[in-house]
C-alpha cells in the first residue's frame, strides 16, 4: 500500500511557498504608486494595491460561485419535484390498470345446485 498524504499537508505546501513569494515581492516593492480610479487618485504602496485587487477578486469569484450554487440547488428542487410527482403518477395509472382481485373459494362454500 502506498504512502498518500493528507490532504492538509499537502495544501499547506502548496500555500507556503506562495505566501513565502508574495512576502518577497511585497518587500522589494514597497516604493508608492499613483493609482488613478473613478472618484480621483491616490498614492499607496504598490503591494497594497495587489492585496486589494487580489481580495476584491475574490470577493466577486466568491459572490458568482455563490449565485451559481443557488441556480444549482433550484434546479435539483424543481427536478426532485417533477420526479415526485412522476412516481406519483405511475403509481396511480398501476393502480388504474391493475386487473381485479379474482376470489378464489373453496368447493364447499360454492352453492349447492340442486
């Protein structure tokens, strides 16, 4: 049997090594720039800026899977729905075209003829 991580080990040496990144390109660019947006300028550090635009990035990301998730969950709803009232449906046209009970009985219970 092989050896299989875990799934945390893993993830954390995937995450460590670009957090080590972005902590060093944070460092080395520290100097200010302009950033120019709708309602008029400001001068901040350039990974600032980075962590901003990454954060509101994700935000969006976070909001569309979430809208996704809830077109998602409609959809199986409405699917469960219209699997429900199938089943209902067949059951009833079984019980439609179900023959009659036939009665079986015994020959002493049949009337005598005389």
């Amino acid at each position: 049997m092989a050896f299989k991580p875990p799934a945390s080990l893993v993830f954390f040496l995937v995450i460590l090594p670009v957090f080590v990144l972005g902590t060093t390109i944070g460092f080395f660019n520290s100097q200010k720039v302009e950033f120019n947006y709708l309602f008029g300028m400001v001068e901040l550090p350039l990974i600032a800026l980075l962590v901003a635009e990454f954060v509101l990035v994700a935000l969006l990301t976070l909001g569309a899977g979430f809208l996704r998730v809830l077109s998602l969950k409609a959809e199986i709803r409405r699917l469960r729905k219209q699997i429900r009232d199938s089943e209902t449906e067949l059951r009833n046209l079984r019980a439609l075209s179900a023959p009659p009970p036939t009665l079986t009985a015994s020959p002493s219970a049949l009337p005598k003829v005389p």
